[in-house]
C-alpha cells in the first residue's frame, strides 16, 4: 500500500511539474508552486525559464555520544546514572546490555536516570544515546558504563 500510495505521488508531482514548466507566456497553470519567466539568452533568443519550489530540509549531524557516564548512587537494588549535557541534544535514550545486544530502557530528557530493580551483588552495563529533536543519533552502540551493586 505504502509503495502505490508514494507511487502514486511521485508520478502526481512529475505530472504537476511538467504542466507547470510547460506553461509558456500566459499559458494556464495548474496553481502549483511553480512560475515560469520568459528571458533573453545572450544570443537574443528568448527562452523559458522555470523556477520549480521544492521542500528543502535542513540536515543536521547528529548529536555526538553521552559523556563522562558515572554511578552518582549505588545501592544494592538501584543506582543513579548521571553524564554530560551534549550540545544538539534534545533527550536521552538508556539502554541495558543483555549480554551482546543492547536493550531499551526509557528515554529521558534529564542528565540522570534511576536504574531499579537491581539484584545485589550484580555487574550491569548500562549505555546512554543522545538524540537530537529528530530522534536522530550518531550510528554507533551507546556510550557504556559498568558497575556492581553492592
């Protein structure tokens, strides 16, 4: 559905565009955002010049890895995650390690977390992602930090 529907407005913008450039010295438009000027090349014959709107998006990089990741409280059954503001950052994303792979934990728009439900006398590993306001991050495994709790 997804592939007929962008289909379908891919061949509706190609369409409008084609109408739009074609219309030639008061020809009729469709109203697309789109106007077409006549000007005078340097050999002195006129031309059509079209002058196509298109939706332009800014891209940003993403923001750089959660920094300077300390246990700021460590108990037996919880600890306190706390790390650097990151400049482009607009929250946070915790994740668990379950051996190799990497577990969502919650996002967060502070610079701390509260991790419970800690079993005593446990090794964890815990990553912080930073996201920027797209939910864009850089492509790489959370920044991690490693503790026991007592």
């Amino acid at each position: 559905m997804k592939r007929l529907i962008c289909f379908a407005l891919a061949a509706f913008m190609a369409l409008s565009a084609l109408s739009c450039s074609g219309a030639k010295n008061g020809g009729e438009s469709n109203g697309a955002t789109s106007e077409t000027t006549n000007t005078t090349s340097t050999a002195g014959q006129s031309t059509a010049a079209s002058d196509t709107s298109a939706v332009l998006t800014t891209v940003t990089e993403a923001p750089q890895p959660a920094m300077n990741i300390s246990v700021s409280k460590l108990k037996k059954n919880y600890a306190i995650l706390v790390w650097d503001a990151v400049e482009g950052a607009a929250k946070y994303r915790v994740f668990r390690k379950d051996g190799e792979e990497w577990t969502y934990e919650r996002d967060t728009y502070e610079l701390s977390v509260y991790i419970g439900d800690l079993t005593e006398n446990t090794e964890y590993t815990f990553g912080i992602r930073a996201l920027d306001s797209n939910k864009k991050y850089l492509d790489s495994a959370p920044t991690p930090i490693t503790f026991t709790t007592k």
